[in-house]
C-alpha cells in the first residue's frame, strides 16, 4: 500500500481563487503532496495560497509566467512531483467539481497493479446525470466516440473529465513535450498512453456543477478537437499496426478502404452515364460496383472489431520501476 505521503496531488489554478481554499482546506488534512500551478493566474490564486497554507509542508506553489493551458500546468506538476519521488500523481480540477476524497478510490487500482491510469467517469450512475446540462450530455457521448476511435480505448467514456491518476513510473516515459497544453490534453493523454500500451480503466463518479464558470469556449475548441483527434487517429493506426507490428488488420484496412472507394466511385460514374444517355445499367456493372463497396465495409468492419479486441490488458508500469 502506497502511503498518502508518496501521492501527489496537480492542481492547474486558473481563475479559481474562489475555489481553491476550500479545497485544499479538505486535501491538507489528508497527507498528499499539493502543487498548485498558478498559470499565470489574473486573480493570483497562487499567492492566496501561499497566503493561507504558508505553513503547511504539504503545499507548494509553482508559478507560470506565461499561460499554458490545463495541460502545461498539469506537465509541470508532474515534473516537480515526479523529481519529489512521487509514486503516484493525481490531477484535480481548482473549481470544486471533483470530490477529493474520491482519490483513494482512484488510485486504488494503481496501487492493486490492475491499472497504469485512472479516469473519472461521470455518466455511471444515469440517475446522478440528470444534475449534468443537457449540452454537457450530447457534447460529452459525441467526443467519446471520437476519442474512441483516435486513442483506441474503446472501453472507457467521458474522456475530457480532469479527476486522473497515474503511475508516476509511466509518467515518467511519456513524452511531456509533445503532449497538447490545453484543452485537447486529456484526449491527447489517451492517444500517448496507447502508443506505449498503458492500461486505463474509468472510475464511476459524481459531477457536482455550481456557479462555477468554464473558461472553454465550445465554439472554438471543436474544431481543434476534430483535426486533433483525426491526426491522431491516423497516427495511431501506422504506429500500432504498421510501424511497431504487423496483423491482419493491417492488410484489411487499406484493403477494405480502397475497394470501398473504388466501388462507390465506379457507382456515381456508370450513375452519371444512365442518367445522361438515358440507357439501363446492365445488372453485371450494378454488380461490379456494389460488390467492392459490401466487400470493403465488411473488411473495415472487421479492421474495427479486431481494433476494439486489442485494447491493453496487462499493465507496463510494473516493468518501468
């Protein structure tokens, strides 16, 4: 059993200065090492903290002079508490949404060596979802097919919540400098820790939503979020089934694209023809067309099912130590 002393707790503080005491109020009691990351913070939520825990050997402060993003602050973090000896490092929003006494349950399974990473999941309970705005619901389910699709896990939802925890043995192999410093970070975290076969598992959870306000503008960041996850989904693909191994897959793939695409457009060229000749389309080239097409989406099909079975099993951490 790992002791509260040898987990930290990443805190990025942006904008949350009516928050953070309160919260750090109930963390402080608990043992954990606390980095609170003032991200170059206008209400200066890193000296209110120093203000009020100045005492407190559990708390520091690391400061940006320039913003970065959740994600910059969180890489920072991690860097002091991996360079701390931290064994495991939890990241917890500043606005008071996630409940930190849930950490002993999320970090549980890294303890137990069942996990590399562990996630919030909030849409387990589906009575306790009738607190979250219906926008949050549908925006939420489109983004996890998505991430889905570009990280690879396909057995885990709510891929943007911020309550995490991971190995600080893994942290520490994971390309900090290439992973995205704003709000793509969390889906960007998923696709890294795919490409080195990290086991993540998703902790059920509650969502407590007040009169707190986010700072994501939903307008700008979907399409970020859309070309972000398309490039890593086609990253992905060549990383993990052309360029480190090669399996059936990756023969159905390009296959089932090309015959699917040589179909539908061999179909829209003899459609085009009949439309402007006036002559039926003899059955054979209605047959020649619609055969690639049912042919590749089988192929694509089960590119896909052999894409969901392959999704980590046996933590790595373990050998990382």
């Amino acid at each position: 059993m790992i002791s509260n002393g040898n987990v930290a707790v990443i805190i990025p503080a942006y904008k949350v200065s009516a928050y953070i005491v309160d919260l750090l109020d109930c963390l402080n009691d608990m043992g954990y090492l606390i980095y609170v990351v003032d991200d170059c913070c206008p209400e200066y939520s890193g000296k209110l903290v120093e203000s009020k825990f100045c005492h407190s050997k559990n708390v520091s402060v690391i400061y940006h002079r320039d913003n970065q993003g959740v994600g910059g602050a969180v890489m920072s973090g991690y860097r002091k508490a991996i360079a701390d000896g931290a064994e495991i490092l939890v990241k917890l929003d500043g606005d008071g949404q996630m409940n930190p006494r849930l950490i002993p349950r999320l970090i549980k399974p890294i303890e137990m060596g069942t996990a590399d990473y562990v996630k919030g999941n909030r849409f387990y309970n589906l009575e306790k979802l009738k607190m979250m705005p219906v926008n949050r619901i549908i925006g939420n389910a489109a983004l996890s097919f998505i991430t889905k699709l570009s990280s690879g896990y396909w057995n885990i939802y709510d891929p943007t919540n911020g309550f995490t925890a991971i190995d600080s043995a893994l942290a520490r192999n994971l390309p900090f400098e290439k992973i995205s410093k704003r709000y793509f970070f969390e889906s960007d975290m998923l696709f890294r820790l795919n490409t080195v076969r990290a086991v993540v598992q998703d902790m059920p959870m509650d969502a407590h939503y007040g009169d707190e306000k986010s700072n994501m503008r939903i307008g700008k960041i979907i399409p970020e979020f859309m070309y972000k996850n398309l490039r890593n989904l086609f990253k992905r693909i060549f990383y993990n089934y052309y360029l480190r191994d090669m399996t059936i897959g990756s023969l159905m793939l390009p296959l089932g694209t090309a015959m699917f695409l040589w179909g539908f457009i061999f179909g829209i060229l003899k459609w085009q023809l009949a439309m402007t000749s006036g002559l039926n389309t003899p059955i054979g080239t209605v047959m020649i067309s619609v055969l690639p097409i049912v042919l590749g989406m089988q192929f694509i099909l089960a590119f896909l099912n052999e894409d969901i079975s392959s999704v980590p099993a046996k933590p790595i951490s373990v050998f990382l130590k």
